[in-house]
C-alpha cells in the first residue's frame, strides 16, 4: 500500500464546486464596501461598454457575457441606493448567450478576474434571493456593482479611444488622398506596378487599427510618390532644343468650324447662323422632354424617403440598438446621425462605405438605410455580404431607384403586430410617426 504524504506546498483539498478565489476578486469583494465614485445608467453602460471592445481586453465571450448581463438588469437597480443583480442560472445564461458550460464558466472567471462583477454564492449554489426573517435578505448571484468602480477608468478610456479612432481616420484619409495622385502620376507614365502597389496599400489599410501598422504604409504611399515624381513624364510637345515654332496651315472652310465664309476684314463679314432654324430651334430644345426624365428631373421624388417623415421616437422604436447608442430617449436629428455612424460599424459597414453613402444619399438618409439594416438583422433576418449590400443600396439612392419609405412603412406594421393588445380593438399609430 502506497501512503502518499501531502506537504504544506502541495495543493489544498477543497469540496466540489467551491468557487476559487483569486486575489483579484478579493479586492473586488471588498471594494464594495466603499462609496461608489459614480451611479450611471444602464444604457449608458451599455453605450460605453459597446465603444470600448477593444480596449477593454476581454475575450469575446466574456465581453458578451457582461453586455447581455447588463441589458438583463433591471433599469430601476442602477440608480443610486439600489444594486444590479443577476440571479439568472447557467442554464438561463446559456440560452441568452449561446455558449457551452465550459466557456460560460471561464468567460464568469475572466469578468471576475477584471473585477467586473463579483459572485455571491450560496450553501446549496442555486441562485436567488433568499429570506432571513422580516427584514434580512441574502443573494445568490452575481452583482454588477463593480462597473460602477470601473465608471472613471472607462471614461479615460473611452476618451483615449476616441482619439485613436481621430488618428487612425486621418491616416487613412491620407494613405486615400496619395492614392489618388499616385494613380494619376503612374498612367502617365504607364507604370502598373505602381498602381497594383497602391491598391495593395488602399486594400491594407482598412484592415488595419494599428497606428503603427498605418503610419509603416503612409510611408510606403509617400516613398512611392517619390519615386513617381523623381521619374520624367512622357510628353508629345516637340523636341525642347527647336527654335522656331513650325508652320501649321491653316484650316479650310470644309472642316466646319468657321463661321464667316469671306475675308477677315470688318467692312465685309458674312455671320453663319449657328442655329438650323434660328429661333424656333431654340424654343424647341426648351420644351423638349429630357432622355431621362428619373434622373434629370428634380423635386421630393428625387428622395429616396418619398416624403416619409418621422420623428427620432419612431427610428427608436423600430430598431431597438439604437437607444444604446442615443444620449437621450428623444435625441435630435445630429445625435441620431452620429449613433447611426456607430451603428454601422457595429452591424460590418466600413468607414469608407458611409462615407460615400453620406456624399451620395446625404448623411439623413445613409442613417435612415443604416437603422433599416440594423432593424432587419435585430429581427433575425439574415442580410449575406453587408457591406455589399449597403453600397448596392447607395448605388440604387444614386440612380433614384432606392425606396426607404416602403421598407419604413414594412417596420412600422411588423411594430404595430407585435405590440398590438389582445381584443378586437383595433391598434393605435405608433408613437412619433407624422404622416
């Protein structure tokens, strides 16, 4: 029989199930007991939680995990005197995260070791409020006051996202502006591979969040541009070393471009009528009908929204992630554009694509075509390709073949069915919609 002598250094033997904890979430724990240095809002949570994915160092689960636990709160708790709590159990945040038991315990274990949360756990390991006569209540759970530790931190961070985001917008903007003159530069001279160079770059860049990363190619486009520059462009003006200009006979009346048929002299000048039948053609050619009438012509057809109007109330309530996005629950119409612009990177548009929908649609109605995506994909349509799909939707904006209005008019009925009450009584008009 082997006896096995277990050391002081050896591994301490524990019941089954006890949670771990580290030093890390000791110190989370007795923060708690401190007054908390700032009381936001759910939404406000959730609004800056979404901008800080990438600074936050997470994994995608765990950063998942925090947002859909926020948005599972209740929005009373996060008021000051009250705490945020998570009651829910694995099977319940299975479902509402879509993760096998294995990650959802290490994604727990992450948000604890950031101090995000803090687990309360109880005898039995059921979740829940639990009685302890009259007035004493014990939970059973996880509790979200530790964000509100967090609350300073993420407004440092956010702020130092925001210029990231500035810097890494004018590199970009740089990289395209080189572009575009290397592209001219180089099919003058008819150099190809500096053009495949450049797209290589153009292609490079959007790929990239690195500031490093952008500032290495912004060097590569102004070092191509150097050597662009440093090369002479093939011209067809005569050899430079001449000294006279030649002789160029001049034009015969058969080539059409005079308009006198006599000598150049004042006395004598024969004026051709440039117009076949003078004034009646001119009258003609103005009440002629224009070739394309949808493109020429102009007006609110023109308008890809065909008169729809709204309020920002009813952009809301057909596209629930907007209001994460919102400062306010009656947001102005510049607000809405700006969370329309952070929407669409958060459903796959790139930069680029808004930009050239906002030039050819204006900014109004590329966050109108962006909040009816957004709309969609909430409603678990599948949309393949999205930022494909967006630019084809300014392409048809551009040729006025794009209507928003019917798909607002779609959002608003499939609204109105699912708030629509029991009973024969027909349902009411949503709130903020002007017709």
């Amino acid at each position: 029989m082997v006896i096995h002598d277990h050391s002081d250094n050896a591994r301490p033997m524990r019941r089954r199930g006890k949670r771990t904890l580290t030093p890390a979430m000791l110190d989370a724990v007795a923060e708690l007991a401190g007054p908390a240095p700032a009381f936001p809002g759910k939404f406000d949570v959730v609004r800056v939680l979404r901008a800080l994915r990438r600074p936050l160092g997470l994994s995608r689960n765990a950063f998942e995990l925090l947002v859909c636990m926020v948005e599972r709160t209740a929005t009373g708790d996060w008021e000051k005197g009250a705490t945020p709590f998570i009651y829910a159990h694995n099977t319940t945040l299975l479902n509402w995260t879509g993760l096998c038991l294995s990650s959802l315990r290490r994604a727990i274990r992450d948000l604890a070791e950031a101090r995000m949360l803090t687990a309360h756990d109880g005898r039995n390991g059921q979740r829940g409020r639990r009685w302890q006569g009259d007035e004493d209540a014990s939970r059973v759970g996880f509790s979200l006051a530790s964000l509100r530790y967090r609350w300073p931190g993420f407004m440092e961070m956010l702020e130092a996202e925001r210029r990231h985001r500035s810097q890494i917008r004018f590199l970009r903007d740089a990289i395209a502006d080189l572009n575009g003159v290397i592209r001219q530069r180089a099919e003058q001279q008819g150099d190809d591979a500096a053009i495949l160079q450049a797209s290589g770059i153009m292609r490079r860049r959007l790929r990239s969040e690195s500031i490093e990363t952008l500032s290495v190619y912004h060097d590569d486009m102004k070092a191509l541009w150097h050597r662009l520059e440093a090369c002479p462009v093939p011209v067809d003006n005569p050899s430079p070393d001449a000294r006279w200009t030649p002789k160029v006979a001049p034009m015969d009346p058969n080539s059409g471009t005079h308009y006198t048929d006599t000598k150049n002299n004042l006395s004598e000048i024969k004026v051709v009528s440039v117009a076949a039948t003078g004034r009646n053609r001119i009258k003609a050619m103005r009440s002629a009908a224009p070739a394309d009438p949808v493109v020429t012509s102009s007006g609110p057809d023109l308008s890809a929204l065909r008169g729809f109007r709204a309020t920002s109330t009813f952009y809301l309530e057909i596209c629930p992630p907007l209001r994460d996005l919102c400062p306010s629950e009656k947001p102005t119409q510049p607000q809405l554009t700006d969370a329309a612009e952070y929407l669409s990177g958060q459903i796959g548009i790139t930069h680029h694509a808004w930009q050239q929908a906002c030039v050819v649609l204006g900014r109004l109605q590329a966050s109108i075509t962006i909040i009816i995506m957004a709309a969609r994909l909430h409603r678990g349509e599948p949309i393949r390709y999205r930022d494909a799909y967006f630019r084809s939707l300014v392409d048809r904006g551009a040729r006025s073949a794009l209507y928003l209005d019917r798909s607002l008019y779609a959002l608003r009925d499939a609204c109105a069915r699912m708030t629509r009450p029991p009973g024969p009584s027909r349902p009411s008009c949503p709130v903020g919609l002007r017709q």
